[in-house]
C-alpha cells in the first residue's frame, strides 16, 4: 500500500525554486534600477561640484552596472 506522491512533491519544488528565482530577479534588477539613478545624480554633483574625485568614484559604480547589464543580455 505504498501511494506514490514523490512527483506532486518534485512539482512543488521546482515550482517553489522558479518563484524564489524570479523573486530573486526581479529584486536585483529593481536594486540595480535604483542604484543606477542615485549614481547618475551624484555624477551630476559631482559635475556641478567640479569634484572630480567623486565624479570617478560614480562613474567608476555607474560602469559596472552598466557592463553587467551587458554581461547578462
């Protein structure tokens, strides 16, 4: 009398890995969204501020977010 549930429990897995997944996808692009407009403006500071320091600093954070988003396309 063995009842065979091993598949419904297999779904369940992989249907609860893909929604931690997209969860996880779609919390990175939002972070990635947000940092990317907090460095434009300090880059635009750092313009005003003529702080070419921190003009680096954030154009330097700003390129790796956008080589990453070339990476993953």
């Amino acid at each position: 009398m063995n009842k065979q549930v091993y598949p419904v429990n297999q779904l369940r897995v992989f249907i609860n890995t893909i929604n931690d997944l997209s969860a996880e996808l779609l919390l990175q692009e939002a972070m990635d969204d947000y940092n990317r407009k907090q460095y434009t403006e300090k880059v635009e500071e750092a313009l005003i501020e003529k702080d070419e320091e921190k003009f680096m600093t954030y154009t330097s954070l700003l390129k790796e977010l956008t080589d990453e988003d070339e990476d993953a396309a």
